[in-house]
C-alpha cells in the first residue's frame, strides 16, 4: 500500500491558510475546473483553533509524522464548534493516516465521512471522491469503486482519461471485459500520453473475451513503440497461441532470436515447444541442442526429455534415444525409462529395453502399465524368454488397455505360433 501523495494534503493546508480574498480567487479557479458541476460550492466557515490545529496536523502528516499528526485532527473531531468544513477535513487527514498505516477499511471509512459531511470546496471534494475511488479498487471493493467513479462524473458533469480508465480496471477486475474495453478504448483515445499499463489492460479485455486479434492489434502497437521489450513480444507469441496461429508465433519468436534477445531458458524452450506446435520438431530440437550447447538450458529432466520427445516428433530415433537416456535417470516416476525401452525395442536391442522397461515398472507412477508389461514380454520373447514373456504377458492382460493385445500373444503361444515384433507406432 503507498503512501497518500503528500502534496495532495500540501494543497489542502495552503488553502486554511488564506485570506477570504484569496480564497475568493482560489473558488474562482476551482470553478474554472469544472464547468459542469452539478454540485453547488458550499460556503466554508473555519475558525482559528481549527485552522491551527488542521494545519498543523497537515504538516506533520505531509513530514511522514502521522502519529503526530493523529491527536489534532482528533481534536477538531472532538470539538463541539467545529465548522462540517473542519470535520471534513480533520476526517480527510484521519483516512489518510490510516491508508499510511495499511488500514484500508478505516481509510475508507475516514473518507467516506468526510464526504458525507458534503463541505469541502468543489475541487477537494471532488479530489478526495476520485482518491477513495482508487483506494477502493486497490482494496479490490470493485463494485464500491465504480459507484464512487459514477457518483464523481455526475456531480462533476465530466470525465477525463485517467478517470476512464480507472473504471475499465475495476470493470476487468470483475471480469466484466465489454465495458473494461469500451472505456480503456475512450481513456487511450481521449490522453495525451496513455499509461502503457492502460493499454496491458485493454489487451488482456480482448484476451478474456478470446478475441486474440483484436488482442494482437494492441500488443503490436506497443510493440511498434519499443519493438525489443521481450515481455511484449512473449505476450504478443502468447496471443496467437491462444488464437491458435502458432505459424505467427513462431515467427514473433524466431525474430526475436535472430535480432538477438534471445538469452534465458524460458526463450529458447518457448521456442521449441512452437515448433513442435508448428510441426517443426527438427527446428526445436535443434533450438534446444543450441541451449543446452551455450549453457543457457540446463542439462535437466525437462530439458532432456523436451528434446527426447522432439526428436521422437522428427524420427530421429538415435537422438531421441540418446536424449531419453540422460532424462530416465533423472526421473521420479519410469515414464521416461518405459519410453527409452520402447525405442531401444524397436530399434533392435531388446536386452537394453528389457532393462529400461524392468526400471521403468520398478519406479512405478507408470501411465502406460499394462503397455510396459506387454512390451516387456515382447522384449524377453525376442531374446527367446518365453516364460519370462509369458508371465508378463499375463500381467498385461490384468490391464484393459493392454489386455486385447496380451490375449492375442498369449493365445498365439498356446497354439505354438512364433510372435515377431510389431512395428513401432
């Protein structure tokens, strides 16, 4: 929680200050602010414990002292001559010091006091209405905050850019995307210079709503602004994943490497897992061959088995076996050994398989159970094992995803046929 903007309150105190002439000039500028204002400004009474008391109260709290400021504004509050001018503003200070202390709900309440004692001048009404607002939203009272927002347009006969899209945050924080959009789109076209968060916010709108190129449309204008900031272009490759054109997030991202802002793990396996997307997985192989060359990418289980299995994708077995082969050892469960057993099957070892598989069952956790048994057995059949074999055949039929396959060698042993290894799928 940040601390109240001090020079808000700087302005509050000059204002006790001054002489009824210069506070004349002063409500002619406020009114000057808001030509449309539906509330009438109200006539301010103060007498001269109060301004001394609020005023120094004011200069504490603005030097970081709030707990020296606390016991005056408490004084106004307690007084039975205080002017609703004076305990609006001894409340103001009150909800101030509260926020500063992270005390969202007495903040709030010191606020809404305040301003229900209806006497501060147009401009400071207004001010702290906008500021209980924002409070409100950063305390997620949504809801709360929007009807704040609303009742300032109204008294104010205005709305202004940061006002809108303070609005289309809280719309977006009750996923209400449609209006987030409709006022985000007024705050950007009515601001000087938006706030590059408004424009996050606008993106994210069209994301819930999975209008990703609508979505796309606002990353790229950003992007056109600062077209090396890696967080826009992640967000702009997430976009079209999520709107499925993975071609064109490859190509965000393929850019990127080549322009060289290529330099963290979460890059380059980003960049592997599209190409697998894209149906390229000898591309991201190699992207992850690079990563681990340069030492960006760990030699780790994900990062092993992620290129195992891309190099499966391209039917580059030795690849995928060799790979496979760093990640079983480093795995919890046999998922990866049942996979590495698998290839070293089919490609002809089956003394070796027949060790991963026994690993792979041993470790358990296994997806594919029944399948390990029935590869296993069809490993120690190739080398002639046909007890062995048998037996975990058996075992595999106790698994109703293997069981049609199991019966079917188990029937064939029994009539004395000789099973031969099927091809790999």
């Amino acid at each position: 929680m940040k601390r109240v903007n001090g020079f808000l309150m700087a302005l509050c105190a000059i204002g006790l200050a001054f002489s009824t002439a210069t506070f004349a000039r002063d409500a002619k500028k406020d009114v000057d602010a808001y030509p449309h204002a539906t509330r009438k400004e109200p006539k301010v009474s103060l007498g001269s414990s109060e301004q001394t008391a609020l005023n120094k109260a004011a200069d504490l709290l603005n030097d970081g002292k709030d707990s020296e400021a606390r016991p005056y504004a408490e004084k106004v509050l307690a007084s039975g001559k205080a002017s609703p001018y004076a305990k609006a503003f001894a409340n103001e200070l009150l909800g101030t010091i509260a926020w500063n202390a992270d005390k969202s709900d007495e903040a709030i309440d010191g606020y809404k006091k305040a301003l229900a004692l209806d006497a501060l001048p147009n401009k400071s009404q207004f001010s702290l209405l906008y500021r209980l607002a924002q409070m409100q939203l950063q305390s997620e009272k949504y809801e709360d905050s929007l009807a704040s927002l609303e009742q300032w347009e109204k008294l104010t006969g205005s709305q202004n850019a940061d006002e809108l899209a303070l609005k289309a945050n809280a719309y977006y924080r009750l996923d209400k995307f449609q209006p987030a959009i409709d006022n985000m789109k007024q705050a950007i076209a009515t601001a000087e210079k938006p706030n590059d968060s408004w424009s996050q916010i606008l993106m994210a709108s069209y994301f819930e709503l999975d209008q990703y190129d609508e979505a796309a449309k606002v990353v790229q204008g950003m992007l056109a602004k600062d077209p090396n900031n890696k967080k826009l272009i992640n967000q702009l490759a997430q976009v079209y994943i999520q709107g499925e054109k993975p071609d064109q997030a490859l190509q965000v991202l393929a850019k990127a490497k080549a322009d060289g802002l290529f330099n963290t793990a979460d890059d380059y396996s980003q960049l592997a897992k599209l190409y697998s997307m894209a149906d390229k997985p000898k591309d991201g192989a190699a992207i992850i061959k690079e990563g681990l060359a340069n030492n960006v990418l760990k030699g780790d289980l994900e990062n092993y088995k992620l290129l195992g299995d891309l190099c499966m994708q391209a039917e580059d077995d030795p690849c995928a076996l060799d790979a496979y082969g760093k990640a079983a050892p480093l795995a919890k469960d046999g998922n990866v050994q049942y996979q590495l057993g698998y290839l070293q099957f089919y490609a002809g070892n089956s003394k070796a398989a027949v060790d991963s598989l026994s690993q792979a069952i041993s470790k358990g956790g296994l997806r594919q159970e029944g399948e390990a048994y029935l590869l296993r057995g069809d490993a120690q059949n190739d080398l002639g094992q046909t007890a062995a074999a048998t037996a975990d055949w058996q075992k595999a039929a106790s698994f109703p995803s293997a069981k049609t396959m199991a019966d079917q060698r188990l029937q064939a042993v029994k009539k004395g046929a000789k099973i031969h290894a099927g091809k790999k799928k």
